[in-house]
C-alpha cells in the first residue's frame, strides 16, 4: 500500500554491526562494513555456510559468521570479538568456537 497505512524503518545489518563495533572501540564506516558483508556471503556462500543454518547450534553458525564479517574487516582478533559482536547482534550467549589469537588490524 505505499506506505499508506504504515512506515518501515529499515537499517542495514552492516550499519548495526558498524555500531556495535563502533561500542567496542572499533573505528569502521558503515560502507566499510557493508563492503564486508558483501565479501562475507560470496565467502559464505562458497564454504557453504548458509546451508548450515539450522543444521549446527545458533551460536556457533552467527560466530562463524560474525568471524568471516570481521575477517573482511582486516579484523582478526581472538574469538572475544566474534562472540562480543554475536552477543550484541542476536543476544544470545556465547559458545565454545575457537579462533586463531591474533592481534587486530583495524584502522583508527
């Protein structure tokens, strides 16, 4: 109905994840970010994550996903991050998903 009866706001996911990177210290543009969704379902789609989805626990599938997000970044922080970012973005506890500790590239 055109928005007649009544009106959507729509955010990106990337700019509610640019915000919770953004609460975390974390200097990104929301195109930087968006660009990295982009990257994260062309990865995605090849390692065949989403269709994952249902098939592994919810925590496990958004880590793996925040984790290829924040990868595309240049972000490669410990698994901390990944499950700060899930936490943020869904509110659900974190679990037991294991990253390479590496110090982060981000820009400031």
């Amino acid at each position: 109905m055109g928005y007649t009866l009544t009106k959507h706001e729509f955010a990106h996911p990337g700019e509610i994840f640019q915000r919770i990177l953004a609460s975390l210290g974390i200097d990104k543009s929301v195109e930087d970010v968006k660009k990295a969704f982009l990257n994260a379902e062309n990865e995605a789609k090849e390692i065949d994550l989403f269709s994952s989805f249902g098939r592994m626990e919810r925590e496990e599938y958004w880590l793996r996903w925040d984790a290829l997000v924040l990868k595309h970044l240049g972000i490669t922080e410990n698994a901390k991050l990944a499950r700060a970012s899930s936490i943020s973005s869904s509110s659900m506890q974190s679990s037991q998903i294991s990253m390479p500790s590496v110090k982060s590239c981000h820009s400031s």
